[in-house]
C-alpha cells in the first residue's frame, strides 16, 4: 500500500526530486550521523564532517536556489 504518491510528469520534476534527495545525502550533519552509525567515534566523525562541510559550503553544489 502506497503511502503517498509522487507524481513527476516533467524531467524538471525529476530533477527536484533528485536534488532533494543529494541534499539531505550530503548534508554535512547527515554524513555525521551515519560515521557515527558506522562505529567512528564522535571526536573523529565530528572532525571529518567538520572538514567535509567547509568543502560543502565552498562547493556549493546541492545548495538551495529559487526555482525560477
């Protein structure tokens, strides 16, 4: 049984729903998390996400932009 359906009729729709999904897979306090999940310890997941966000925030990929 279906929760909820998604109706994408356009590759523009597509394209949101990807971009939603790599933004929260990319999140930096998501990536934290799951090196938590993965058994790092808190000190060193909060250092490597630490750097990965600084790459985030400087790469600027998957940040939010008015749709246009």
């Amino acid at each position: 049984m279906l929760n909820f359906i998604v109706l994408l009729t356009t590759p523009r729709d597509y394209m949101r729903l990807f971009k939603a999904y790599f933004q929260h897979r990319f999140n930096p306090l998501h990536v934290y998390c799951r090196l938590c999940d993965c058994g790092l310890s808190s000190r060193i997941a909060i250092r490597v996400s630490a750097a990965y966000e600084r790459f985030y925030r400087v790469c600027g990929v998957f940040t939010r932009r008015s749709d246009s």
